[in-house]
C-alpha cells in the first residue's frame, strides 16, 4: 500500500464569508460532476453525503468529520464508492488572504495498492481542480446568503417543573414530550434561567429543560458533600421524570465538565454532547494548582464574604468586552443568587474530580463552542480540546465553533450563533429518530 497526498488551492477576490456560503452546507451539490446528492444520518447520528456522478451508476458516500463555520473548514472520510482504496480523508478550507480575498484549499489523503494509487491521485486532483474553480465562480456570482436565525421570535412558553424526591430538584422546560430530552445544565456562578433563550430556540423541534444544579435556584443542595456522580445521577433522574430513553446534553464551564463526565459513563444514553467554554475542568491540572484553585476562591468566602459581595469582579471576568447592560445585569443577578454554601459545594466538587478524561470513549456527535473574548476557556484551549476529541475517536464527529465578540457565558452574549449551531444539531438527530436510526436512510 502506498500513501498519497493531493492538494489544490485557487484564489477568489471575494471575501471569505461569501466563498464559505458556497460549500458550508456539507450535503449540497455544488460540484459540476454532481449528478444527485442527499443527506443521509447513520445509526450514531453522524452526517454522511451520498452521491452520483454524471455518467457513472455508482453511488459515493463519505463522512463528516470535523466542522467550523467559524474557522470556515471541514473534514471528510470515505465511506464507500472509491475502488481499492484505504483509509482517503479530504479536507476543505476557505481562508482570508492578504489582500482580503479568499484562499480556497482541498486536500486529500489516502492510501492504496499501485498502480491503483496513482489513478485515484490523479482523478482526485482533477476533481478538485474543478471543485476550486466552481467554488470561485460562484461566490462570483452569488449575493451574500442570508442565515436563518434559530431564534424565534415568538417566545414559547417556559414551564417549571420540581423533582420532589431528595434532593428536589428545579427544572425550566419547553417543547413536545419526546423519547430524545435535551438537558442544559448552568455554569458555576449560574442557574437554569441562563438558557432561557436556547429553551426557546428548541422549543418547536424537541423538547428540551434547563436543570438548577444542586443548592442553585430552587434545587435543594443535599445532605452531603456533592460529587460528580451526584450530579449524574441527578441527570438519570430527570431523565426519567421526562420519560426520556436518550439525551442530548448540553454544559457551559462547569456544567460541560459534568456534561464530559456523563457522557463518559453512560455514552449509550447521549445522542449528541454539546460543550460550552470549557470541557476538561481541573481533571488535567495537578494537586498543587486545584489546591491553589479552590484556596483563592474560597478565601473571600473565608473572609465572611457571600458571592453577591465578590460578583461584580466575577462578571468582569466572564463578561466580553461589549457584552451589553442586560447581559452584564443577567450575570451578576445569577451570581448574586447562589447561596455561600452551595458556592462552596461547588468548588469542592470541581476542585476534586475523580478521573482524566478518556476522549476515545466519546462517541456521539460533539459540538464545541466558546467565545472569541473567553479569558476562562480561551478558543486555543477549546479547539485544542476538538482537536483532541477528534484525534481520539475512531469515528469522529466533531465541530468547533468560536463565537465572535462573546465572553465566557457565550449563549448569552452570542444567542443567535450559538442558536443556529444548536438547532442544526438538534434537527439532524431528528432526523435521524424520524428515519427509524435505519442505517443509509435519507435525511
């Protein structure tokens, strides 16, 4: 078996924004040599593109792997059509040049048996040659497409509903009873109403709730020092208050380490994970540096201090440099709120967790966003972390996204980005749940 790499690149004057318009949609047959195209949904909820050729009867599949709108990339494996060929991964990306206009660059790697190898080099360079060349010409042609925003303008109406077994638990909740629950948990210095804006944005495709973490709104802390599993177990509570089979689970900060940390144990029960400013939490610092962590934030509580006294400086770490006044007033009521003692559960628990994580073991469709200004889960960090994921799996389906000019607490300062990418995940499980999880069944 011999590797083979191809690459193509060409230039188009037109911005990137406009070039990426043309191919972001990953299922749309924008090729001249398409003939047919449609988008397909594998048993693990992974996106698969199935297509034909002019004048060939055979049908050609292949795998998203990794995706970024706001990187403008994406990656692909084969899964079938290609003869004689191991293991091919492509890539396409649309960077800005220097002068403002678009780089547009294709990549494939792949292995095969000679003489085979070589054919396959050469038909896949002349695809791409004539892929580059359409992507240039129709940005040339096209006008800027407009993005459907996921954000409903016609707010539905969010219910409360109260676990009353101990410790009772709170939950905001919107959307059509569904075996699939989407399941928000908050950040450290948060609540459940941080995601009253995604509730809304997921109301009319699923049913989705908004979980106050233990001690937090009106969930009641326990008796007993929490630990990750509490916290898991919990979610295995709600999930059977909803009469869900699956889950969608969505974390910001400390909530996507508690999100990571269920997946890794009941990876069965997620349909997708979703990770917000964060993922790793302390798992990957040493003893000294979580000591070091939880003695500089217990210290104000120490000191007779509540986290009303100390949230003003919080937000001005977590908020971006533009966030609004109503953004600003939204964080710094959610920190106000929480309780000295539930502040301090919180960070015993976060400052001890029970293990690294193993990302080989997430197998469900992982989205990964953060804001451009996070100075808590910088978007190095994140897309470092994607990157991990996508490494780790032996089928990866991974995107990345950095919102542009939010902060920590990105779902509120970038709703409708965040929104859009959400829902696209959202509709593709449905999808995927509509079609019976029938393996090469059309979405």
């Amino acid at each position: 078996m011999h590797k083979r790499d191809v690459h193509v690149d060409a230039y188009s004057p037109q911005p990137p924004a406009r070039v990426w318009a043309v191919v972001q949609n990953f299922c749309e047959a924008w090729h001249p040599a398409i003939d047919s195209m449609v988008a397909e949904i594998d048993n693990n909820n992974h996106l698969i593109r199935a297509f034909t050729v002019h004048g060939e009867q055979t049908i050609y599949r292949e795998r998203l792997t990794w995706y970024s709108d706001s990187e403008r990339t994406m990656f692909y494996t084969h899964v079938e059509g290609i003869r004689g060929v191991d293991c091919y991964k492509g890539q396409l990306r649309v960077s800005e040049a220097s002068d403002g206009g678009s780089d547009i660059i294709m990549k494939a790697t792949f292995t095969a048996a000679t003489p085979r190898a070589d054919e396959i080099a050469t038909g896949t360079r002349a695809i791409f040659k004539d892929a580059v060349k359409a992507i240039a010409q129709l940005a040339e042609d096209s006008t800027n497409r407009a993005i459907e925003s996921a954000t409903s303008n016609n707010q539905p109406q969010i219910q409360t509903r109260i676990i009353n077994s101990e410790p009772a638990l709170a939950l905001s909740y919107t959307g059509a009873a569904d075996a699939t629950l989407c399941l928000f948990l908050h950040g450290i210095g948060g609540n459940r109403s941080n995601w009253d804006q995604q509730l809304a944005a997921l109301a009319p495709h699923c049913q989705a709730a908004a979980l106050d973490l233990r001690g937090y709104g009106n969930s009641h802390r326990g008796n007993t020092q929490s630990a990750v599993d509490d916290y898991c177990n919990d979610i295995l509570r709600v999930a059977g208050e909803f009469n869900a089979d699956k889950l969608m689970l969505c974390g910001l900060s400390y909530g996507a380490w508690i999100a990571t940390s269920f997946a890794l144990r009941y990876p069965e029960r997620l349909e997708a994970l979703v990770l917000s400013g964060g993922c790793t939490g302390m798992s990957e610092a040493d003893t000294q540096e979580r000591e070091s962590f939880l003695h500089s934030r217990e210290q104000p509580l120490s000191e007779g201090k509540t986290p009303a006294d100390f949230a003003d400086n919080v937000v001005s770490v977590i908020s971006g440099p533009n966030a609004s006044a109503s953004v600003r007033a939204r964080l710094l009521a959610s920190m106000q709120a929480i309780p000295t003692a539930t502040y301090a559960d919180a960070l015993r628990c976060f400052t001890r967790p029970q293990e690294k994580f193993d990302f080989s073991r997430l197998t469900m469709p992982t989205l990964l966003l953060t804001g451009e200004h996070d100075k808590l889960a910088p978007p190095q960090e994140i897309r470092q972390v994607a990157q991990r994921i996508h490494a780790a799996s032996a089928e990866p389906d991974v995107r990345y996204e950095c919102l542009a000019d939010a902060g920590h607490v990105c779902n509120l300062e970038a709703p409708e980005l965040y929104n859009n990418a959400l829902v696209e995940l959202v509709k593709r499980i449905g999808k995927n749940q509509s079609h019976g999880h029938s393996p090469g069944q059309p979405a």
